[in-house]
C-alpha cells in the first residue's frame, strides 16, 4: 500500500513496480477510508517518507511504502525543498508554487536544481524498515513547457537534455526520474517480501 492520497504517485509507483518485475498492485490511501492524514513534520525527505509509512502500516497492519520529494534549488539554498508541495502557501497548488518559483528565479543566471526522493518501505509491528534516496539533477528553465507530469515538471530539464521532465513520456520519466530511482530501489525489497 503506498502512504498517499496522490494518484499521480500511486499511478507512477505502479508502473516503476511493474516495470521492475513485481507482481501484484500498490493501492493509494482512498482505498482505506479513517486512515490517517499524517502531517510532514519532519526535518528531511527521510523523516517525512518514514512518518508517513510507519503511520499508514501501523493503521493497515499492511507493508507501507511511502516518500517525499521535491526540488532543491541551489540559488534557493536547496529550497523549496521539503516544502515543495506547499511552496506558495496552500498544499498541492502546484501552478502557485511554480509561478512562485520562477518569480524568485527571475533576476537569477544560475539555475542548477535536483528533483530529490527519499522513499521508504516499513512493515507493521516493527518487523523492519528501509529507505533508498534517487536524485535528479538538472536546471530550472524560465518558462513552463509540456504537458505530461506535474508538480515542478514543465519547468525542469534533467542534466544532458533539452526537454523538461514534462515533454517525457512517462516510461522515459520513470527511467530517469528521482522517484523511478528510489522506488526501483524499493522494488527489489517489496519484491523480496513473502506473499500477504
């Protein structure tokens, strides 16, 4: 089960799992309605990725697999960071965010940036815990292009290439993405799991 509400993340884990050979199916937190909306308190990727996992496999008595992720900016001094999906103020507005952060960019000649995270895969009673982190680096472009994707996508061009994350098909994002690279990650150990 993954720790989210986010159908663009439980529909790209599926297929990053698929794609690594794991049978069976990931399901979003709106298949089990009461569960908790665990609140990213936590200082880092890895502290938000396990709160969240460790609440949902204590609440489903199911392995949980969790992330958090964003941008890190380095003019921004690695913002907006953990903060990425509440940048401009209210959570998952991700058009706000992005104007924000082209907004602060726009004077800015050095736009170096990296899509960071960090996922984590926690099975209930404490039987065990794992995180595995997948970095994108790339830059910042000054004005939004593609339609594929989301969050800060149309406006990040990994490094060695043209196009934004957003003009990717999405088995070419998967490929290379930050999330492809920790949930590929993750794959191998949920595969390795025995059957429920």
């Amino acid at each position: 089960m993954l720790a989210t509400k986010n159908e663009h993340k439980v529909i790209e884990l599926n297929r990053i799992l698929h794609d690594a050979g794991v049978a069976g199916q990931i399901v979003g937190l709106d298949e089990f309605p009461g569960a908790p909306d665990v609140a990213e308190t936590g200082l880092t990727f890895a502290d938000n990725a396990l709160l969240k996992a460790r609440a949902i496999a204590a609440y489903t008595g199911l392995p949980a697999v969790s992330d958090d992720s964003g941008l890190t900016v380095h003019a921004l001094h690695g913002m907006p960071g953990i903060l990425s999906a509440r940048w401009a103020g209210r959570h998952g507005d991700d058009l706000a965010n992005l104007e924000l952060l082209l907004a602060q960019l726009a004077d800015i000649d050095r736009r170096d940036a990296a899509f960071v995270c960090v996922a984590a895969l926690v099975l209930p009673g404490g039987a065990g815990e794992w995180t595995a982190t997948g970095v994108l680096p790339g830059r910042i472009v000054r004005a939004p292009r593609g339609g594929n994707g989301f969050g800060y996508d149309p406006i990040f061009v990994p490094d060695g290439m043209e196009t934004t994350t957003a003009e990717l098909s999405p088995a070419g994002k998967d490929a290379i993405s930050h999330r492809g690279r920790a949930f590929r990650d993750i794959a191998e150990l949920v595969a390795a799991l025995p059957p429920a």
